[in-house]
C-alpha cells in the first residue's frame, strides 16, 4: 500500500510538471507571436534611408494572429501583408527620407494577383525618380517577376533564375475511389464546372483543358510581357528563357541575356547600398517598422471611413476559419447599422463553397445597399470564383487584376456512396424501413434513379438562382450571364472584356475610387474588419486533436496536402457546391 501510494503521488507530480511546463511553453509561445509582428521601439526614419522590403514568407491579403498550434508545430509562416507592404511602398515614394528600394528576395509565396499588385505599386514608386535594386542567392520566377520591377538585378555568382511559363496539374482519383468501392455520384450544370472531374476522370476533360489553357496563356502574357518591358527585352526573348531550362543555366547565361545585371556576394551587396546612399552602413528601414511609423498612420485619419471587410478562404456555413456565413453576415449587419462609415469594400479571395452560404452572404450584402444606400465595391484578389463571384456580383463596382481568377458561375451536388466499400470489400450489408421513398441519398446506398433525377432538379434551380443573381449584380440579361457561365474560370483581363467586373486594379484602387466618389479624396480612414485579437487563453481551448492532427498531416504530406484535404472535403461536403477546381498554378 505505501509502494502504491508513493507511486500515485509521484504520477500526480508528473502530470502537474507536466501541466506547469506546458503551459509556460504556450505563453513563451503566445510572447513570441505578439513580438514577431513588431521590431520594438518606433522606428527613427532619418535621410538617405533605405526601404527594405524582405520577401519571405508568405504574402496574405491581410495579417493574421499566429496561431498557437502552428507554432508548436513550426508550421507558422512568415506573414507579409499585401496591404501595409503596398502603403509603405506609395508613403516611401512622398519620402524625401527615403532613396530607393532594396528588394530582398528569398523566395516569398504569393498568388499571381498579389504580385501584380506588388509590380504596380513600385512603378508607381519609380515615377517618383527614386531607384529599386533587387537581389537573391537564387530567383523563384514569381520573385523574378518582382525583381523585374527593379531598375537593377543582382544575383549570387553561383545562384539561379528559375522563369518556366505557367502550369496546372490536376490529381485524379477515379482509379483510387474505385478500388476502395467508393463512388462519387455528381449531379452538375455547367460544361465548364470541373471541381468534379478529379473524382470522375482519369484525365482532364477538353472543356476543362480548354478553359485552363485559355487563363493560363493570358497571364502568362502578362508575365511575360511585364519582365520583358522591364529588362527592354521582346516577349519572345522571355519565352525562350521559358523554354531553355533558365534555372539550370550559369551567370553568364543570365547576363548575356540581360536576365541580371550583375553577381555579387551578399556582402558586396551591402556594401553596394552603401554606396547608393553615400553612407558606409547602409540605414535600411524595414518595410513592417516603416508602415507602422508611417504609412500606417495616414489611414486613421479623415473625415469619411471607409470599411474594407475581407473575406479570405472557403465559403462555409460554420467553422473558425475561411468565410462561414455564420460570422460574417451578423458582420455584414452591424456594419449595416454603422453610421460611422461611409462605403464598404468587400476584399474576396475566395474559390468558393457552400451554395446555401453564398446565398446568406449575397442577401446580406443587399441589405447593405438597401438599408444605408451608401457605395458598397468588390475588390478581388489571387482568387473570386464560384461562390467567391456569388458575393460579389451585387456590388456597385468590381475591381480585379489581370492576373485573378474568377468567374466560374455553376453549380455541382456531389454525395459519395460506400454501398460497393460495405458490400463487396468487408461484407457489411444494410437494411431500411422507411414509410415514404423521398429520402435524401445516403452514404450506405447508391442513388435510385428517382433520386438523382430529384438532386438534378435541386442543382438546376440552384444554378438559375446563381445566374439570376449575377445577372441582378451586373444589370444584364440572364442570358448575357449564362452565355458566359457554365462554370468556365476567366482570368481577370477576360472578366473585363466579358463583363463580369468594371475595372482592372487593385485594392488600393477601388480605395482610391471611392475616397473620390465621396469627395474625400485626402481626407478619408480606412477601418478593417472583422477585428482581429488574439487572446491565448481561447487558443488554448480551442486547441483539438483534429487541429494537432491536421498540422501533422500538413508537415507529413507536405505539398501533397491539399490533395489529402481534397479527398476528405469530399466525403464531408454540403451537398450543394459553389465551387472552383483546386488548382495551383506553378
């Protein structure tokens, strides 16, 4: 008895240490998180400064708190905010502090219209006369594309530039499904609507080929015609980098073909921003300490306020994370109640979902206009398709870049039957009673015939009210939208030219739009929602097993994945779907 309670008392004193040390681990972690996103003390913005734009990380639309199992996992990235980076960039331009631009480029991650953005905004800071100098040990081709912006490019003696063209690559799991006895039964509209054709094809339909083929070459244009005005070479010359293996290439390559200025270690760089600024150290300011000092500061005053809401993720009923219409339509409501702003842009970067929570989203957004009659626009990042274009078509005015993806107006249900799994592959059978026929197909059983023909006639209604809905939004007639529809993805500039959005920029130009239109053209605020905070203790409690086991998978699979996520999404979809294809572009 004393062994056993010796031993009982030692267990306790484990499980409490054990308590002790990890709670002081996430509150190390929760200090760490809240000092990353600041350098300390205000930064001392003093003359021939130097602004310096680190590129690494990840680009987001907006910064996010860190989440505490991230961490724990080290799966927490590097956050460059698309918003603060081009403020500081437009501020730096009116600094007479600041001499040029040191882009710092490591390999950040960033979607083609976040990008573009970043291009527009340093020419835009070049008409100011100031310099940009680029340099890296090796160029990703979406970092080279902002290098090209650069009035110089330095590369490592013995580093690389990777510039490829543009590529989709679709996973198929039809062959998969099949041999686990799992069928994706799909009921759709749309020719072009191919979110579904992983679960029922080998390979890429030709719609599908067709209309990827076609955005893909339209920003690839872009690209392409972008660097090749930059560093004065043709379109074609770019093309032929594309198709010459660059990233295998040596430096004399690369300056011959005026792809770099000149190579240079990392330390004969710095030493070169010395001599830019006349200074033996160079006074780099950080682009994040710089935004805060100062261009932040311009956005919280005026006498109009401008409301940008994001909407960032899958469109979902509920849920903590990506756009659930739970939590963003009572935000759309209390902003409708505000009367201290003055317009509203809703920021989209989104390739859809739920059907059901588009439709509470869009009918929210039209209480806005309804009920205040102030502006409401639609800014359009990477991504604003399917349900991401649902939200959005009501707007007064839709601005995208080029470079978005959008469009993609169709409808899918998709229910996966187990009756082969169950039956044939481990000898589980089923049996119902039921009093009538008209119940909802079941993970157990395949679809009667009566069944599918039901669901059909769920999705085609689904499909009208979408179609309708974009034709309301734009003020066109239904079949001017449905021309255009059948779930087919355009790229931004095809948006434009089909009519699907008004103007091609970003967000900082839909900002500027409506700051004009409320003859607040210097004197306006910009206030974000939803509100951010961070508060550890909800961390803590929201921490879960699936949230641990989620970021193992993600550390385990890696690039791979979205692809994991995507085969699960599909055993647990709602069954009607506002969706574009998972695609990555490369």
């Amino acid at each position: 008895m004393k062994h056993f309670l010796y031993s009982l008392l030692g267990t306790i004193a484990g499980l409490w240490l054990s308590v002790g040390i990890g709670f002081l681990l996430l509150v190390c972690i929760m200090i760490g998180a809240a000092a990353s996103g600041s350098s300390g003390a205000p930064v001392d913005v003093k003359a021939h400064s130097i602004l310096h734009i680190n590129l690494s990380g990840t680009v987001v639309d907006r910064l996010q708190p860190v989440k505490l199992v991230d961490e724990l996992y080290g799966n927490a990235d590097e956050q460059i905010a698309l918003n603060n980076l081009i403020d500081a960039i437009r501020s730096a331009k009116e600094d007479d502090n600041i001499e040029g631009i040191y882009l710092d480029c490591k390999g950040a991650s960033a979607g083609m219209a976040q990008l573009q953005a970043i291009v527009n905004a340093l020419a835009e800071f070049k008409e100011s006369g100031k310099w940009i100098v680029a340099y890296s040990d090796n160029y990703t081709q979406g970092n080279y594309y902002l290098a090209s912006a650069a009035d110089s490019i330095f590369m490592n003696p013995i580093g690389m530039v990777d510039i490829h063209g543009l590529s989709a690559t679709t996973l198929y799991f039809k062959d998969l499904l099949e041999k686990i006895g799992v069928e994706a039964q799909v009921v759709k509209v749309g020719t072009y609507k191919s979110a579904v054709e992983p679960f029922l094809l080998n390979d890429m339909s030709e719609a599908n080929r067709e209309q990827q083929s076609h955005y893909l070459s339209r920003i690839w244009a872009v690209l392409a015609d972008g660097i090749a005005q930059s560093r004065k070479v043709t379109p074609e010359a770019v093309n032929s980098w594309a198709d010459g293996f660059s990233f295998t290439q040596d430096a004399d390559y690369y300056l011959k073909n005026n792809i770099i200025d000149k190579t240079l270690y990392k330390h004969e760089m710095e030493s070169l921003l010395g001599t830019l600024t006349d200074e033996e150290d160079p006074r780099l300011v950080d682009f994040n300490d710089y935004y805060t000092a100062i261009a932040g500061k311009k956005k919280s005053k005026g006498d109009k306020t401008i409301a940008v809401l994001y909407a960032v993720g899958d469109i979902t009923e509920s849920g903590d994370g990506g756009i659930a219409s739970e939590r963003l339509v009572p935000e759309i409501m209390d902003l409708t109640e505000n009367e201290d702003i003055d317009g509203l842009i809703l920021r989209v970067n989104s390739g859809g979902g739920s059907a059901f929570a588009s439709e509470q989203i869009w009918e929210a957004l039209e209480q806005f206009k309804k009920r205040t009659n102030k502006p409401f626009y639609v800014s359009m990042g990477d991504v604003a398709a399917s349900g991401g274009y649902y939200i959005s078509c009501g707007a007064d005015r839709i601005y995208a870049e080029s470079l978005t993806l959008t469009g993609s107006i169709g409808i899918f249900g998709i229910i996966p039957s187990a009756q082969k799994l169950l039956n044939e592959k481990i000898g589980v059978n089923t049996a119902t009673v039921a009093t009538n026929k008209g119940d909802l197909p079941t993970f157990f059983k395949s679809m009667s015939s009566e069944q599918r023909a039901a669901m059909q006639s769920y999705v085609d209604r689904g499909y009208k009210l979408f179609v309708s809905r974009c034709a309301q939004g734009r003020k066109v007639p239904f079949d001017s939208i449905a021309a255009v529809a059948e779930g087919r993805v355009w790229d931004g500039k095809s948006a434009l030219e089909h009519g699907l959005v008004d103007k091609l920029g970003g967000l900082d130009l839909a900002i500027a739009d409506m700051a004009a239109d409320l003859d607040a053209t210097d004197d306006y605020k910009i206030e974000e929602y939803p509100s951010l905070s961070f508060k550890w203790w909800e961390e803590v409690l929201r921490m879960s097993k699936n949230d641990i086991s989620a970021r193992i998978v993600e550390r385990e699979l890696g690039p791979a994945a979205p692809y994991y996520s995507t085969i699960k999404n599909f055993m647990n979809m709602h069954p009607l779907q506002c969706r574009m294809d998972y695609v990555t572009i490369q």
